[in-house]
C-alpha cells in the first residue's frame, strides 16, 4: 500500500478521488482497502485543517 503525502492541491485532488473509490466499495476495515481508506482519510482531514481553518464564530453570530 502506497500512501504518500498531501503536499499540493493536486495531491489532494487525487487523494480524494481515492477516498471516494474506496467509500464506494465500502470495505471491510480490517482490510487493506479499508485501512487505505483510513490513512487516506486521516491525511485528506489534516490537509483540509491545514488549507482551510475555520475559526471561532462570533458569538453573538453563533447564538443567531
């Protein structure tokens, strides 16, 4: 299993074009899909952190 680093937008597209095969065929998790799956997710969540952070609402925003 060949898993590599989210380093460019790029990588992130085609890490999630993996992601979404691998939900479609919806593997067992103690399978190598399924733990592909799970590393994959991990590394797409932390660029998505990384590249679009959301901060704290306003609270008198959040109470609306």
């Amino acid at each position: 299993m060949e898993v590599r680093p989210i380093r460019s937008q790029s990588d992130y597209r085609a890490a999630l074009r993996e992601v979404s095969k691998l939900v479609d065929m919806d593997p067992p998790v103690a399978s190598l899909e399924g733990e592909r799956l799970e590393v994959l997710s991990t590394l797409v969540e932390a660029w998505e952190r990384r590249q679009y952070p959301i901060g704290a609402p306003d609270p008198v925003e959040a109470i609306k």
